[in-house]
C-alpha cells in the first residue's frame, strides 16, 4: 500500500469539495460578491488548505489500519476502503450537493422538497455515490491512473494549498483597533431587550394617532416610555437595516443593503453586542435566517446564540478554532457555509432533520415554519435560562409584507390574504405585534426583571419597505428614569449610543449615530439621516433572495435616500434623478427649505465620503 498515495488523495479530496462549493458561491451572487479578485482565491485557497489538512490528520489513523490489514493480506478493495474512508465519505457528500445544486438551479427542486418515496430514493442515491467515490479511489491504489495523471492532480492541489499563506497575506486588511470602552464602574449593568416589529410604519399604529385601535396595549403604557415623534429607518430592507442596528454604522458604510452583502473586514468585529459582550453580556438574536440573522450577517464575536442554535456550535468546533482570528473570517465563512449546505442535506436523507426553504420564510406566511407565537416562546425560554445582564435583539415578522396572516381579524377578513399590501390585514398584523409586546412585557415583569430591563420598541422600516416614513422608536428604562418625547429627528442608527449612554459609556468613534438621551439631541431640527434603498432586479438564486447581479459601483445599492426637518429626497442611483416628498406627520419644520440641487449636492457629498465613485 502506498501511504503517501493515501495522504495526497486526502489532500486532493478535501480540495475538490471546497473548489467545487467555491465555484457554485463565486458564480452567483453571494458573501463574496463584494471582494476582489484576490480575496476570492484566498478564500479558496485558505479555506482547502484547512479542510485538506483536517482530512488529512483524519485519514492517519485509517491509514494506519489499512496497513495493518495489508500485511495481514486483507483484499485490496477492502484495504483501499478502509484507508480513503474519510475522503470517500467527503466526496459522497460533495457529489450529493452538487446534484442539489444541478436540480435547485435547473428545475427548482431538491433535497428540501423532498418527502416519503423520494427520501428514500436520495438515500439510495448516496449510497449509489458512495460507492462511486470508494471505486474511483480505489483506483489510485490498484493503479488505475497513469502516473502522469495522478503527479498533475498532486501538483495542482499543491499549487492551490500552497498559495494560500501568500494570498492571506496579501489580502489582510486588519481586525479595526477597537478601543475600550469604560464601563460605569460597579453598578450592575440592565439587561437590554430590543423588540422590532418588520415593516411598521408610525402612522399605523394608534400610539402615533391613527384612528383605528391598532396598538391597545402600548397606549396604555406610553407614559412609561421615551417616544421619538419623528424616528427613521436606515435602510428600506432587513438586513441593512438590522445591521444599522447593531452596529451603529450606516449601510453606506458597511454596504450591507440587502443580500448577498454580509459584512465584511473590521465591521465584522465592532458592533453593540461585540461591546456588551465584553461587559459580561449574554446575546441572544430571535429574527429570521438569512436575511436578519447576524451571523448569517457575518457579525462576528457578538452573539452567543441566535434563530436557535448556539453560535459557538455552528460549522462545529474546526469553524469555531479558525473563527477567533479575524484574517481567517473570509475563510470562517465558506467554510462555514458548505458544511451547513453538506450537513443540512445529509440530515434531511438520513436523519429526518428537514431542511427549510429560506425563501417561503419570509414571503409565503402560510409555509413560515416559524412564527411570531414561536418568537414569544424562545423570549420567555431566554430570559428564564441565561444568565444576567442579557442583550436579546428580537425581530419579528408577523407585519412583514406582502400578505399578511394576522392571528386575529379585525379589520380584514381571510379573503383579504390573497391581496398584496392590503392595509386591513396590515393593521390586524400590527394588533398582533401589540400583543406580542404585551406579552413580553408581563413576562419581564412576571420575571421581576422589567425594572432592570432597558425595553426598546422599534421597526427595521415602513409599509412596503418605504424609509421616508415615521417608525416607531420607544425606550423604556428601568424605574422610568427618563420618559416623554424625543423631539427632532431620530434614526435607527442611534439606537445603539442610546444604549450606551443608558450604560454610562461613551459610544466609539466608528458609530455613526448620536444617543437619543443627551439634552442637546432634541436641539438639532435640521440634523441630517441617509438611508439606503436596494437595486431592483432581485432574484430567488436557489438560497435565498438577493440582487441578481451586484456590480461595482453601486453593486446592491440602488437608492439613496436624504431626510431632514420634514423633507424627504430620493436619489435613484441608475438615472440620478430625484425627488421630494413632505414626510407625513413630521412636526419639523425649518424655515430654509432645500431645493432638490442643493439635496442632491449632500447626497452626492455623502456617497463620496463613502467611497463610491461612479
Ligand atoms: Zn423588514
């Protein structure tokens, strides 16, 4: 038996599987979209490397045991199965989920469609490319391949393994100097809830003086609360407009608007529970996969448990080892994305764990395998298990257009489902939110926590995605220490120095947004807010929903939006042209009013000072 035949297939086994994955994400749009080309190979070369070594020190002990067996002249198959049996199980796997790319892409079914019979066809299916893969390795052992067939495919997998140490190199831009924060000394520290509601709109809820009853619940309590009159989104899409949240930077500067942006370099690592956990937070995330979760969101370093699953058991304990460095997140990333892609396909065929299609999660309300009902349990769970002070940022979806399913009908009837955005199924969806947060509240205060618990109400952004209207923004203290209207315009990006400042700490620089609680906040009508509005030409690719094709130099950016006092502009990126609206119910008003030259002049400022140049 030629052992170090054995050891180079492992290495070229694991390389095949991280190349044929890494082939499937650069041709489509993903994670990488937004890397040059450089930073493309390295993750592929970084990220074989350490699949190919893991392989590899996995294969040693088989190795060893199909030696033994040779001398005691065992078959040569049975040699050779013992000795590639790792790689074999490898290579099974990678060819199940190419054929699940193959059918997702041509015909739109797979391994998460399928149920009974098919199940069992996938099983026989896997077994049909096990065998395969142990007679093609086979092969290299009973000499199959000439010579010069099997010293090209050593040298490639080398040349590719070998390139990864330079290309790291040459790539790395820095984890971002995070300076440390003060804490207020000694006093223990509130727990903080974040409670979002997706797409509510101010002037739906009674709260904010609509006329329908929409949020009982929270007029009731509003002297309880610090309100912003006139508080807006950052971004008209989810996941911008979550990450504004926790990190307290603008899209523009992350360039996270909508998929397949995650976050990338230093933003990965500086954000509010990155903070917190430092303090001793424990973090939790209750939102939705793919388009809200941070870690789908490559936020690193920040939740301990987020969409039920524990993080630091994510893409198991290899990821875990290589995603405490932050040059090697790139690498943390695939990595982690083709042993889900491997282990979720394998659990649906084998192991009756079903694999969900992230695509009706968030838009067929009657195929949501998670609802808001689901959301309230994991809150009552949490914050009856962890431990104190907790940071749990919770996000739900009931209000998420275009249908809406409320629990309860009101105003709407079951008919009314079939009709996109229709505003009594709407209201119905933000009674349900109302409740929701009732529900949360008494459980914190059943918990005896709602006086140690900084509560805040908000919205990711408005009715149909809009961001020139009013959102909801409420916070409540412990002991009501501060309650009443925040006057001027607020913004979802403040929410986090908010948070801070409830703390006694002084935000760092990198966060964009200013603390709703200063005394000077309230004095600045004028105070300018942008936000992000994504491209059109969106596309369901397989995984999930995302710009089809994020090109320099806008890449998903397709709308730049500009507020101040009650104007509201526009600027579509593609044609430059823009636009005014009056912002409904803003009580702001300035004496100078801008002219659209004079926006856009501001706006065009703003995408320079971030770096796009067109
Ligand atoms: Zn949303």
């Amino acid at each position: 038996m030629n052992i170090l035949r054995v050891a180079g297939m492992a290495l070229v086994a694991g390389t095949a599987w991280v190349l044929f994955e890494w082939l499937f994400f650069v041709t489509k749009p993903s994670f990488m979209s937004l890397y040059s080309s450089w930073e493309k190979l390295s993750v592929l070369s970084s990220t074989a490397l350490i699949v190919s070594i893991s392989l590899l020190l996995v294969t040693i002990p088989f190795a060893l045991a199909a030696w033994l067996l040779n001398r005691f002249k065992a078959s040569g198959t049975t040699v050779s199965l013992v000795a590639f049996f790792p790689a074999i199980v490898l290579l099974a796997l990678a060819m199940l989920v190419m054929i699940d790319n193959f059918t997702l892409t041509l015909f739109g079914w797979g391994i998460r469609n399928a149920s009974g019979g098919a199940i069992y066809l996938y099983r026989g299916v896997t077994i049909e490319l096990f065998v395969l893969a142990a007679w093609m390795l086979h092969g290299v052992l009973a000499g199959r391949y000439s010579p010069t067939t099997l010293k090209s495919l050593m040298v490639f997998t080398g040349l590719l393994l070998a390139g990864s140490i330079p290309l790291l190199w040459l790539t790395y831009t820095g984890p971002g100097e995070d300076k440390l924060v003060s804490s207020a000394g000694g006093k223990s520290l509130p727990n903080i809830l974040i409670l979002s509601g997706d797409g509510i709109s101010a002037s739906h809820m009674s709260l904010y003086g609509y006329e329908r009853p929409t949020t009982p619940f929270l007029d009731s309590r509003r002297g309880e609360f610090l309100i912003a009159d006139n508080h807006f989104s950052n971004a008209s899409d989810t996941g911008g407009s979550v990450i504004s949240l926790l990190s307290g930077k603008l899209p523009t500067t992350t360039r996270v608007v909508y998929p397949p942006d995650v976050l990338r370099g230093s933003d990965s690592f500086q954000h509010l529970p990155g903070i917190l956990k430092k303090l001793g937070y424990y973090n939790a995330d209750v939102s939705v996969r793919h388009y809200a979760d941070p870690y789908d969101l490559n936020l690193r370093d920040g939740f301990a448990e987020a969409n039920f699953r524990k993080l630091n058991e994510t893409g198991g304990t290899l990821v875990a080892a290589i995603r405490k460095y932050p040059f090697l997140n790139p690498t943390s990333l695939l990595l982690d994305r083709i042993s889900e892609r491997a282990s979720e396909r394998f659990g649906h065929i084998w192991k009756d764990k079903k694999m969900r299609d992230p695509m009706a999660a968030v838009n067929r309300p009657d195929r949501r395998w998670l609802y808001d009902d689901g959301r309230v349990a994991e809150i009552r769970r949490l914050i009856s298990v962890v431990s104190q002070p907790f940071f749990l940022h919770v996000h739900m979806m009931g209000t998420h257009g275009e249908r809406f399913r409320p629990t309860r009908r009101v105003y709407s009837t079951d008919a009314d489902y079939k009709t996109l955005w229709n505003v009594d199924g709407y209201d119905d969806a933000i009674m349900d939110f109302d409740r929701n947060v009732e529900a949360t509240y008494k459980m914190l205060r059943d918990e005896g926590l709602l006086e140690s618990t900084i509560l805040v109400i908000s919205s990711d952004h408005g009715f149909k995605h809009s961001v020139l209207d009013r959102l909801p923004m409420m916070i409540r203290l412990p002991l009501q220490e501060q309650t009443g209207a925040i006057a001027g315009n607020s913004q979802r990006l403040d929410i986090a120095p908010t948070l801070l400042a409830a703390l006694g700490i002084r935000h760092p620089e990198w966060m964009e947004g200013q603390s709703v609680l200063a005394p000077e906040f309230s004095q600045q009508p004028d105070r300018p807010i942008f936000a992000t509005g994504s491209r059109g030409g969106k596309s369901a690719d397989g995984i999930f929903w995302s710009v089809s094709s994020p090109q320099p130099p806008w890449y998903s950016l397709g709308r730049l939006f500009f507020i101040r006092c009650d104007q509201g502009f526009m600027l579509r990126l593609e044609t430059m042209e823009i636009s005014a609206v009056k912002i409904a119910g803003s009580n702001l008003v300035c004496e100078k009013k801008l002219s659209l030259d004079e926006a856009r002049e501001i706006m065009f400022a703003h995408l320079k000072e971030k770096d796009y140049s067109w």
